[in-house]
C-alpha cells in the first residue's frame, strides 16, 4: 500500500483557528493541512490548490470544454477533478496524526 504524505500550508498561524484537512486524489494519499485565523473552506481549497501547484502538480486536470467544468472545481491554480478531493473541517489531533501516514 502506498504511504501517503501531509503537506502543511499555513495562512496565519492562530492556536485557536480554523484548520481543515483535505485528501486530494483518487485515493486520497496526497494531504493538505490548512491553517489560518478564520479562512473559508473557499480560500482553504485556494491555499491548499498553491502547495498542490508546488508539491504535487499532477492533480491538476484540463477542462476542455464547458461540460467538463461540470465535473470540475476550479482554483487560481487549476482545475480538480470534483470527486478527487474531499475536505474535513477542524480535524482533531488523532486526525491529523493518521493524516500523516
């Protein structure tokens, strides 16, 4: 079975703040911690969408035609494959450490 890693992507640093936890994917081994005072879940998924462009730019797909984008989620950084990430909002710690594989 493959191992998995947690990439960490941090906003702004608040002990209290928001985190959310997203696998991205077919099968979810590529992970994404965000952490930040307060983001969205629209401006986590961007932040989260930066680190992907950095460290794992194969998750990225081409939207070649309007019925494509459908099935799609767009970021800045590229579109997604909708059913090839999910998200956990404020994850607790036994959480994020299997996040971590």
């Amino acid at each position: 079975m493959k191992q998995g890693n947690l990439g960490v992507a941090i906003d702004s640093y608040e002990p209290y703040g928001r985190r959310w936890l997203f696998a991205f994917g077919a099968y979810g081994w590529t992970r994404v911690l965000v952490l930040g005072a307060d983001p969205s879940l629209e401006d986590a998924l961007e932040i989260a969408a930066d680190w992907l462009a950095e460290n794992a730019p194969g998750i990225f797909a081409e939207a070649e035609s309007e019925e494509d984008e459908v099935d799609m989620t767009y970021t800045q950084s590229g579109w997604i494959p909708s059913w090839e990430w999910s998200v956990l909002e404020n994850p607790d710690r036994e959480t994020i450490v299997r996040a971590k594989g």
